[in-house]
C-alpha cells in the first residue's frame, strides 16, 4: 500500500508549506483557485456522486445522509464562530477550528484514499489530484495555524488515517459513509469558498479546469 502512504505524504507536504505556495504563485492564485474548482466540481458530479450512489444498496440509502451531515457540520461550526464571537477573537478562533476540522477531515481523507485504491488504484489517483490541488492552494478556508508544530500535526492528518485504516481494516458500510462525509465537506467548501463570487475568478481557467478532468476521466475509463 505503499501508493496510498506516497499520496498521504505529498498532501501533508503542501499541506505544511502551503502558505509559501500560496506567496510564490501569487500573480496566478485567481487562476490556480478557478482551475482547481473546475477540476472539484467535474470530480464531484462525475465520479465521485455516481461511485458513492451506484455502492449504496436500496436497504442503506439513508447513508445519504452523511452527505447532508458532511456540508451541514461545516456550516454550522463557521457560522457559530461568525455569531458568536467579536472580531478581535474570531481569527484566534477560526484558527482552532481550521486546525481540527482540517484534522478531522485529512484523517477521513486517509481512511477513503486507502479504501479507494485497495478497489482500484486509478479511483485513488483520481481522488488524490482534486484534494493535492486543494490542499496545496489552501482552499478549504481555514487560517493556517500559527505555530509550526501544530501546522506538522495537522499535516500528518492524511497518512495517520491511512495507517490506521491499513492497521484496522475498514468495514465497508463505514468506508462509504466517510466518502459520503468528504462529498458533503468538498460540496461545501468549494460552492462556498473556492468558486470566486462577482468580478472576482476567471471562467475561462474554470472551464479548463473541468473539461481537463472530463479528459482524464474519459482516458481512464472512469466515465
């Protein structure tokens, strides 16, 4: 399983040194940030929606729900911060949640990259590419933790649930709810932070984004 532990290090790697990424592609992060969407939106309605649908028996359709759970946490926990908190504390406080929620979320990351390739190694690349490019670009939304340790404990999230889901063997049903988790979150941050809103992106690196993936999908047979 030596691809998922390669995948689960090249996501905490950019995931660590993602503000210098950000800094050292500045003059085309509107462009990098629309190409990336295109490629999460193509991902999501193309492969990852109909392979979550088409493995879900008729007598485990409420595991749709996960979906539902995935983008509704985000949401409430961002705009219980937003309510509940000043100005002066909400950096400080979006900063701490960033950390666990993007903790949380690479640790399921891990856990699905494993079960995703122990089925197919191309379904594991194809899943690797939109979160790599997310993570890299620091789409998910969440302010990057202040301290380096705690930025190094936060990119180990990925490799430490690929480890733990090689140690302990995921049961099928779970597997699946934990995509359906992922789909919801990636559904949330990308409607909600990546598309660019108004003047703001460029269509044209959208759409290049997302018939470069339909491309790679059809290549590989995916689609």
């Amino acid at each position: 399983m030596w691809l998922a532990e390669c995948m689960a290090a090249l996501i905490g790697i950019v995931d660590y040194f993602s503000p210098r990424l950000i800094k050292s592609v500045k003059h085309f992060h509107a462009e990098l940030i629309s190409a990336s969407a295109g490629v999460a939106i193509t991902y999501l309605f193309m492969d990852l929606f109909p392979r979550f649908a088409n493995g879900l028996p008729r007598e485990h359709n409420y595991l749709f729900l996960t979906v539902l759970l995935g983008f509704g946490l985000l949401h409430i926990v961002e705009k219980f911060l937003y309510q509940h908190y000043s100005k002066s504390k909400l950096r400080k406080e979006l900063a701490i949640e960033g950390s666990v929620v993007t903790a949380i979320y690479h640790f399921f990351i891990g856990i699905v990259l494993v079960s995703l390739i122990t089925q197919d190694p191309t379904e594991g690349v194809l899943f690797f590419l939109p979160i790599f490019l997310y993570t890299s670009l620091s789409t998910l939304h969440v302010h990057s933790p202040k301290y380096k340790s705690i930025r190094f404990v936060v990119a180990l999230a990925t490799l430490a649930g690929v480890l733990f889901a090689q140690r302990n063997p995921i049961n099928p049903l779970i597997g699946t709810a934990l995509l359906g988790v992922i789909i919801g979150a990636l559904c949330y941050t990308v409607t909600r932070h990546s598309l660019p809103t108004g003047r703001a992106g460029k269509p044209f690196y959208f759409v290049l984004g997302a018939l470069a993936y339909v491309i790679l999908l059809k290549v590989v047979g995916a689609w």
